[in-house]
C-alpha cells in the first residue's frame, strides 16, 4: 500500500454507519492516523453552522461523504420530501464550504437509485440522465444526483477537486436490519431467521415463542433483479477512488451480477435453514425493474474489482445477524 493517507487529515461523514465502519478500518489499514467521524450527536450536517463549525474543528485535507438519510422502498415512499432535503442540504453545503476552504478533496457518494427507471442493462455512467428514476426513490436519488452536477460545475469553474461515485446496493455484517427502514437483504434475513427461530415476545406475561412461523412474506412479484455490492468491497472501491481518481465523469462501484429477488429470497432461506412457505404480495411495489451495473470505469481508472462472491458474503451477513440479533 502507498503512504498517501499517512499524513492526511481525512473526515469521513456517516463514519459511524454501516458502510462508514469499513471505509475507517480501509483507511486504518492504509496507515491514517488522522480520522475525524462528525457524529450526528455533535455536527447535524443538515444545519449550515453545523458544518462550518465541523470544518473548523476538524480541518481536513480530504472529506468522504457517506453521510445519507436513507432506507428501503417502504421508508422512500413515507418520507420523500425528508429524504429530499437533508440529503440535498448535507451534500450541497459541505461541498460548498469545502471549496470555500479549499480543501483537496471531496469524495460524494451517489446511489444507484440515480439512475433512470428504464436504464438500459448494463448501466453506463453516461446513461445516468437519460430518464426520470423509479419514482419510490427518486427524490432521494435526485437530491444525490444533485451532488455530480455540483462536482462537475465546480470543478469547471473553481478546479475544485470533487469527484462523485454510483455504488450500488450494498449488504453485509453489520447492515441495518430495523424493519421500517432497512434494505431487501437485511430486511429477507431479518424474516427468514427469526421465522425459524423466534426472539421472545416482549409483552408483560409472555413467556416467550417456542414455535417458529411457517411463512414469510415478501413484497412485489419477486420477478425484478438486483446488483449488490459487500459493504467491505464497497469501502475498498471508494478509498481507491479516493487515492486514484481525479476525474469529472461519474464512476460506478459494484460487481456487475444480478440476481432476481425471488432467487435472492431461495439463497437466504437456504442459509438461514428456513423451509417454509413464501409468500408474494403483488400489491407492493417492486421499484425498478433490473439493475446491473457495467464497472469497466472503476477497473480502468483506479483498478477496482470486487472480491467477495455474493454466496459467501450472503452466508457471513446471515451469521452475523445470527450472532448479534438479540442485541439489535
């Protein structure tokens, strides 16, 4: 590994997250010693003061802004407008008061969910305004999208070097498995483990569930496909495009496989040792109909490929939840 992170101060917004926790290992790695994570507690980065008070006291050479306001389909369908706002507000101001403070990067994370409904597969960067996106999540995806605008208009006028990466879907130990707001992996392996074995109620005079559930049920037809990304390759993607990569042009992260959920719903009941009956309610949405992304650009520009298989990583997130969900 080379020493362009040893002496760099690098901030990391949503360090303490999900993907923010292996992008903090992936620099601890590299050998910087110099890691600032603003915590919601102490830095709201929706307020304006907030963030000029983070850059003050933190100083950093390079941000990486993971920071998001984001959920499933159900929690995009309840809360555009909030994901709209805070998302917009935090990338827009802190990429502003980074250029006004001349900072020498700013990494943004975009989502996949940018990307137009009916994007042709395998998705291109260049196709990322051809179309409207999937309306459950476009507000949020629109707000992200926001961010690449910005990047590149300031990198023409300003040489302000901001670059703004697509990862997609990402999973993995550690993921956010709260029914109202996680994501399809979290949320099918949240079902299908506690369908087999059931936590205890938590009602006064309950003694508990011994009978495990013969049945799940999933939203959709099952028939759409989806491209996920282990969160710890995901991290590694992002800190090579953070030494690597100066350029304008969007950059996708992810594997470039796709799977449908109704054989994703199979893999996870397998792993989880759940045999009964699965259940599709064709009243929910599905979102978009396939998403598989092309990830020539990230191999080309800073040289990376995901290394985990999706079977092996499925397998370590369903343990992992296995191991920790009664401290969920």
């Amino acid at each position: 590994m080379s020493s362009f992170f040893e002496d760099r101060r690098v901030v990391v917004t949503g360090g303490a997250g999900f993907l923010g926790g292996y992008v903090v290992d992936g620099l601890k790695k590299r050998g910087c010693e110099h890691i600032d994570l603003p915590k919601i507690e102490d830095y709201d980065l929706v307020d304006l003061k907030n963030i000029v008070r983070m850059y003050e006291n933190m100083q950093p050479d390079i941000v990486i802004h993971l920071a998001a306001v984001v959920g499933g389909i159900g929690a995009n369908r309840e809360h555009p407008g909030e994901f709209f706002y805070k998302n917009l507000m935090m990338g827009v101001q802190l990429i502003e008061q980074a250029r006004i403070r001349n900072i020498e990067k700013f990494v943004a994370i975009g989502t996949v969910c940018a990307y137009p409904k009916f994007t042709p597969v395998p998705f291109k960067e260049e196709d990322v305004w051809n179309g409207y996106p999937e309306q459950t999540n476009a507000p949020y995806g629109l707000a992200k999208k926001m961010l690449l605008v910005q990047s590149q208009a300031y990198r023409q006028e300003y040489g302000f070097n901001s670059i703004f990466l697509l990862p997609v879907n990402l999973y993995g130990p550690g993921d956010n498995f709260d029914p109202a707001s996680s994501h399809v992996i979290p949320a099918l392996i949240k079902k299908c483990v506690d369908a087999v074995d059931p936590l205890p109620r938590l009602a006064s005079g309950d003694a508990g569930v011994s009978d495990g559930l013969d049945y799940i049920e999933c939203w959709g037809t099952g028939n759409v496909s989806r491209e996920f990304i282990y969160a710890a390759d995901a991290a590694e993607g992002i800190l090579l495009a953070t030494e690597y990569y100066n350029g304008s042009e969007p950059v996708n992260i992810g594997t470039g496989c796709e799977i449908t959920i109704k054989e994703l719903v199979r893999k996870i009941a397998e792993f989880a040792g759940f045999t009964g009956k699965i259940r599709w309610d064709n009243s929910k949405p599905d979102g978009q109909p396939r998403r598989r992304l092309d990830i020539s650009k990230a191999k080309k520009y800073f040289g990376f490929e995901a290394k985990t298989s999706f079977e092996q990583g499925l397998k370590a997130t369903v343990d992992w939840y296995k191991a920790n969900r009664k401290q969920l």
